[in-house]
C-alpha cells in the first residue's frame, strides 16, 4: 500500500533511495571547450552511438572552479560513442561568419533561438522538436518567452553534426497567447501502435503548467494533419478538444514504459525550482497518473538559496529493467553564480533502483 505524507508525496514507493551515478556524471565532466550545459535530451541512435542534445552551453575553460573566458551559446550536440566498456563525448556546435562560436542549430530565418526538446529516430531519420524561443522582460535568467514549435527532420544523424542535413517544419499544433499557451516536444513515448507526443498548457501566471497528449502513427510524427488530442475519454483530431491529464508538470519531463514496473512512468521536477524529482504512474500512457512519489532531493539547493535544479527525466535507453537513471541540471540565480561555481551547470545524473513488484 502507498501512504501519502502531509506534502502530498507518497512516503513508499516501488523506488529504492536514489544514488548519484557518478560513473555516468563523469562522462561529461570537461575542463576545456564544451564546459556545460543544460537541457539534456538524448537519442540512442544505434547500439554504440547515442546523440544529446543541450540548451543553453558554456564555452570556454575550468580553472580553480572557475569558468574562465566563459561563452555562452543557445544550444550544442553531443556525441557519445561506447567501445570497449568505455563511453567518450564529442561536443558540437556552430560558428558565425566571423568564425565566433555559436549554436549549432539556428532558426532558418535567423529570427530568435532553438532549445532543443524530444527527438526519437524514424527508420533512419531522426525527427527532434525545437522550441523557438525570443528574448523578453524579466529578471536575469529568465528574460525569454516562446514563440513556436519547429520539427527538425534530420536525414542523416549517424554523421558529424556539423554536417547534418536538417529540415525546418514549424508545428501547427501550438497557441501562443497572452492568456494560454500549448506546446508539445515535451517528451515522447513509443508504442506497439503510437507515438504518443507529449506537452502542456500554460495558463496566465506563469510556470505552473498542465500535461497534454498527442498522438500519430508510429513513424509519421511529421504528418501532423492526422494527430489526434487525448480529449478526457478518447482522441480528436482538433486541439483545442484537447484536455489536461494532471496539473503541475514542468516544461521538461519524460514518460516511458518500465519493464520492472509493468507501468509507464512520469518523471519531472515538482514546482517551480522545487529541489524535488517525482515520478508518477499509469497502466496506460494517458492516465490516469498515481499521486506524487518523490523520488530524488537534489542535495545542490544546499549550496546556496542562489542555486536551483530542473529538468528533470528519465533517459530510458541508459536505464534496466530494475533501474531508472535520471538527468537534471543545476543553474545559479545570475550568470556571474554559474561562471564563479564550476561545479554547476554540467549534466547530473542520479542511478533509481526498482523494488521487486509484490
């Protein structure tokens, strides 16, 4: 039996205490060049090969726990290659005409930037939402608003990024207004039948947000006249039918079938800058969701009340039937926190282990 605390959050679980995985953190650790980032979306796109994919990147070099000459850009590629046991990253990213470092992938009419979302392979295509996002008032750190959704399609991902031919298709199924806002890229599912595309609705007041549903045919993500909108009962072609699963959801999350559960799992940061990963579960990738079940504290929000953690998810493809390992990012308050605390501000992963099922 689950028994919920007083903050909502079941006090057992099917999850053992989670423990850093320090062994996958590693990895990504760099004193030159690629020197963190955030975001943190991945593809396994072959048995050695897995792509990430990270949002805003610091260039530059790591010295006494310090970013030195640091350079910010809006987004980078990852290429991690496992041979022999071991595992090695390759970093990407672009450059301006003046041959200044840049993101390596860029809106086609130059207007506004990319934070990269979801992306999963179709045959040998790989198909990865892009938020477009514009600058905007608000306090240091989060002065960007959306502006829209755009598909890329990228024929050929086993290639150098740099290299990659990439198709920009804008996402109709997307409202941008003063009073609600819907977005989908969150996170996707594969099933035996569906691609199920997950997002959320954001009403007036800010980041507190709702989970929405889409689905399409498996390998037809782009067809985007044929998605259908989980509507409360079952599925409509017209999004404005589409309804919310649960409230409270982040902008990033992940939803993905565990074996060792026999369930799918939501995983997301509670709140706004909450220090809290949760999951939830759900025979059926719409629902309905399980209460709350915490699953990890990120112990960094003890550093200081500058500091904060987001971003939260499951990476499936680093997981086992019996484990889920999990990234999050950690960020400061000011640009200047990030640059003078070196140990923010890289990939950060957490190893979850699963209860045996009764």
């Amino acid at each position: 039996m689950m028994i919920s605390g007083q903050d909502g959050l079941k006090t057992n679980s099917p999850f053992a205490k989670a423990e850093p995985a320090k062994d996958i953190s590693d990895v990504f650790k760099s004193s030159k060049g690629w020197i963190g980032a955030d975001g943190n979306y991945s593809v396994k796109i072959s048995g050695d090969k897995a792509l990430w994919f990270f949002s805003d990147t610091w260039l530059g070099e790591v010295e006494n726990n310090k970013r030195k000459n640091p350079v910010l850009i809006n987004n980078s590629v990852g290429v991690q290659e496992f041979k022999d046991g071991k595992s090695t990253v390759q970093y990407h990213w672009g450059k301006t005409a003046a041959g200044k470092p840049s993101a390596l992938l860029v809106p086609k009419d130059g207007k506004g930037w990319f934070w990269p979302f979801a992306g999963i392979m179709q045959g040998e295509k790989l198909v990865l939402f892009l938020f477009l996002m514009e600058k905007a008032d608000g306090p240091s750190g989060f002065a960007f608003k959306n502006a829209g959704v755009v598909l890329a399609e990228i024929d050929n991902p086993n290639d150098s990024p740099n290299s990659w031919r990439i198709m920009q298709i804008k996402v109709p199924h997307v409202s941008i207004g003063d009073k609600r806002k819907v977005l989908f890229g969150s996170a996707i599912c594969m099933t035996k039948d569906f691609t199920y595309i997950y997002g959320y609705e954001e009403n007036k007041g800010g980041f507190y947000k709702k989970m929405l549903l889409a689905r399409c045919s498996n390998n037809q993500v782009a067809k985007f006249a044929d998605w259908e909108f989980y509507d409360g009962s079952g599925w409509s072609k017209n999004l404005e039918d589409a309804k919310p699963l649960m409230e409270g959801v982040a902008s990033e999350y992940s939803v993905n079938y565990v074996p060792g559960l026999k369930r799918f799992l939501l995983v997301y940061h509670d709140a706004f800058l909450s220090p809290d990963i949760v999951g939830r579960t759900s025979l059926n990738p719409w629902g309905p969701w399980s209460e709350k079940i915490k699953l990890h504290t990120c112990e960094e929000k003890s550093w200081s009340n500058e500091v904060f953690c987001y971003s939260g998810k499951v990476q499936p493809w680093l997981s086992k039937e019996d484990e889920i390992i999990i990234s999050y990012a950690t960020n400061a308050k000011s640009l200047a926190g990030v640059i003078n605390d070196a140990r923010l501000y890289w990939p950060t992963f957490i190893r979850v282990k699963i209860n045996p099922l009764p």
